[in-house]
C-alpha cells in the first residue's frame, strides 16, 4: 500500500454540528436553517426524523428537505443504514433529530446495555454489560463522522432534579443541563450549541466550536442561513491564525484598510486578540487613534471599525 503526501486544508472538509436543549428551545427549526446555509440555495438536505414526522410541519420551508421517518428500534445500525440512503443518493446535509433515541430510546444504547447477557442467559453486570453497545454506538459515530456529508445531530437535554440542603431541609432542586448522549460524543463533534428554552438562541459559551467560527454565535441572535454560510466560508478560504495575524496587525499604519483586506473569520479573530496587537505595535502607531464610527443604538465601539 503506498501513501500520498498532500498539503493539508480544510477546504472539502464536512462537519458534525450538535444541537441540545430542552423541549421546544428550536433544535430543529435552527438546524433546518442552518443546512440551508450550508448547502445553498440548490443543495439536497436529507432529514432523518425519530419524533413522530415533527420535521415535516417544516415542509414548505427553507427550500424544502427530503425525510426518512425512523422508527423503533434505534439500534446504532438502523441511524447507520439511514445515513447511507442519504449518502447515496447524493445528499449534500443530513440532519437527525433526534438522536438522543439511539442512546436512550427503544432499542438504544442504555437498552442494549441492559439485555446484554453472558452465555448462560444470565444477566450481564457492572463494566462488563457496556463492551459491546459502546463499540456498536462507536462504530456509528465513527461512520457518520467519514460519510462525506455535514451532519447536524439534534440531541435532547434535560435537568434532573437533585437532593440539596437548603437552610436545614431536604429539597429537589433541578440540577445542571445533561445532554442525553454518550458524554465521549464531545470528542466527535465540530460545533456543540445548547440552545435556550426561552430565547430559542445559543448559550454561550459555545460547548465546543473552533476559534474561527465563534463569532456565528451570538446570544442576542437566532442560529439562521448565515451560520450555515459563515461556516462553509470558513471551510473554504484559507485563513491565517490568530499569532500570523497578532504580528501583522502590529505593522500596520491603517488599521481600518488592513482589517477589510481580511476574510470575516480573520476579522473575528483580530477583534478578539486586538489587546495583543495594540501591545505589539510600535509607538508611533499606537499614539494614533484609530477612526471609528459612531458606534449604533445598544452596540459596543468597535476599534476596528464597523467591519
């Protein structure tokens, strides 16, 4: 077998993108907005539906989607076998909502786990019972992880209820946000977003998300088409990282002028690090200020300007 040496970029490159949060936060309709965004206005978005054809009251909207409505059981296999339909029927975005039902649905992971049985019939305990549902739950996300396509994986949260003791009682108390899935998934995913019940918006901070995309995510604005397009921007420009751009904006005269020269992912990273290239600049051009608009109605100044 001989191995090819290429020069690495994220260009072709697909991600896996992790919607939580609780009943009714807007996990599919932001994940329908967001494929749209990242497919374009002709792309195919496949939808893998486990909640009862939930998706399909969004059918009119958003360019329109294509939709596998999957039933029990939610074995790892049968989210495996929907993938590839899509897959090879030449879908550009899949998105599976939900896919806390492979963990803990009827035929999932927990189920699994607990019919698991030694060769006698007797009843599997402790770590012993997880060897095999666990590979079967790896070998899934593994799959979807080299399928060629964006995934968009809807996951529920919840707040189980925990013992506390408040001024001498005994009371419940709900506890911190749990997302229903294997914790190791982290690993696994681009971007992880926990949506508010409230707002139907991010919470931040963002789980997990790349330093050059964090700016897509802002609590004050809905997960729309632009995040979608943001991302697959950022996937196909080349983007220098945030040292390269420390020490070049530090040599700059006009600031302004540099900062329309960079992409919006560079942008991004320039305002967040601009500390730093006001620490790096030389004298003579950190005793210029910087021109900036007058900043709008409940916004912040910006020192790079209205970019």
């Amino acid at each position: 077998m001989t191995f090819e040496i290429v020069k690495a970029e994220r260009k072709g490159a697909k991600v896996v993108i992790q919607f939580a949060g609780m009943s009714n936060c807007g996990k599919t309709y932001s994940s329908l907005r967001m494929a749209r965004g990242l497919v374009g206005e002709k792309g195919k978005i496949g939808f893998i539906d486990t909640e009862q054809k939930r998706a399909s009251l969004y059918a009119d909207c958003f360019g329109g989607f294509d939709v596998i409505n999957l039933e029990a059981p939610f074995t790892p296999e049968r989210y495996t076998e929907a993938i590839d339909v899509f897959k090879n029927s030449g879908y550009d975005c899949v998105i599976i909502d939900s896919m806390s039902h492979e963990w803990e649905g009827v035929g999932g992971i927990l189920d699994i786990a607990e019919n698991q049985t030694y060769g006698n019939g007797k009843a599997m305990t402790g770590l012993s019972k997880w060897n095999i549902p666990k590979t079967r739950h790896k070998n899934m996300m593994n799959h979807m992880m080299h399928c060629g396509m964006n995934i968009i994986c809807c996951y529920r949260a919840k707040k189980p209820l925990e013992e506390k003791n408040i001024d001498g009682k005994k009371v419940m108390v709900e506890g911190p946000m749990q997302i229903c899935s294997e914790h190791k998934n982290a690993y696994d995913i681009t971007v992880s977003i926990i949506l508010d019940e409230a707002t139907k918006k991010p919470i931040l901070p963002i789980n997990r998300c790349p330093e050059g995309i964090e700016y897509l995510f802002k609590p004050d604005e809905y997960i729309n088409e632009e995040t979608g397009r943001g991302i697959i921007d950022w996937l196909n420009n080349k983007q220098r990282d945030k040292d390269t751009l420390i020490k070049e904006g530090a040599r700059q005269k006009d600031i302004k002028s540099w900062a329309e020269t960079l992409t919006a992912s560079e942008r991004s990273l320039a305002r967040k690090y601009w500390n730093d290239i006001k620490a790096l600049s030389s004298p003579a051009i950190e005793s210029k200020p910087i021109p900036v608009k007058q900043p709008e109605e409940n916004k912040q100044p910006d020192e790079l300007g209205d970019l």
